[in-house]
C-alpha cells in the first residue's frame, strides 16, 4: 500500500511540475511504519479520537498503544496517544493533572523520533498554553507547528 502511495505521490508531483527538493521531497514519500497492522490501528485510533465517551477514547488509547508496540519508533501513534490525553482534559473526563502529564510524555517521545511532526508540536503548545500557562512557550511550539507545516489549522489555535 505504502508504495502505491509513494508512486501516485511522486507522479502528481512529476505531472503538476512541482519542484521538491531535499527535506520537502523526502516528507512527500515518507512512510510513518512500514508495519501494515500497526498503520491500521492508527488509523483506527484517529477514528476514535473525535469521539467523546471515555470508552472509546480510552479505546483510541489501546489502538495507539498497540501501534508503538508492533512498532516502537511509529512517532505518529505517539501524536494519536497524546492527542486522545489531552481530549480526555478538555472534555472533563480527566483531571489535567492526571492526562497533561502523559499527553506531554507521549508528544515528547514523537518529537524525539520525528521533530518534523508539525501537529506534535501544536498539540504541545496546547498544553503549554492550558495546563502550564507558559505563553512563551506556547508560542514557540505553535511557531515551530506553523512553519513546519503551514496548513495546519492546530498550529493557528
């Protein structure tokens, strides 16, 4: 499947004359896992991850959990973990005290895999501006998300 997309993704960008070079060509065909199952139970994590019942975000969490295992440097599975923690917090389901924690653990552990996650480091701004109220460095995770990725509506918050 991976080098399906990684084919259709080189030609559109052959056909439309797009040029990429180095770190922006590499980010077109970059593969999150080479792990079939644990794509598939991220993606079925990020199914999970809009809901709001603690059963299926706690379920979301296994989804992710189970992804890091098949495949421990899968730095996406990581944001997915993250972002479940800190949905957990701004529903009330959580204490931040108990979900900030673990959301910023899991955010860390992305980054250290992948720095390049745009919405890593949005989601980290997030939790600098709600649970530590540390605008500075607020800022500069939302500045680091914007300029990784522009269009990253997370990065704007």
């Amino acid at each position: 499947m991976f080098a399906i997309q990684d084919e259709i993704s080189t030609a559109v960008s052959e056909e439309l004359k797009v040029k990429l070079l180095g770190e922006k060509k590499k980010r077109l065909v970059k593969r999150p896992t080479e792990d079939m199952e644990a794509y598939n139970l991220y993606l079925k994590g990020i199914s999970l991850r809009s809901k709001v019942h603690p059963g299926e975000l706690g379920e979301g969490i296994e989804c992710f959990q189970k992804a890091i295992e098949r495949d421990p440097n899968f730095a996406l599975a990581y944001v997915g973990m993250g972002s479940i923690y800190g949905r957990f917090a701004f529903l009330g389901l959580s204490s931040p005290d108990e979900v900030y924690p673990k959301a910023k653990d899991a955010l860390g552990k992305a980054l250290k895999l992948d720095d390049s996650l745009g919405e890593a480091h949005a989601l980290l701004g997030n939790i600098y501006a709600m649970y530590g109220w540390d605008w500075p460095a607020a800022e500069e995770a939302f500045k680091k998300a914007i300029a990784l990725n522009p269009g990253l509506d997370s990065g704007h918050a």
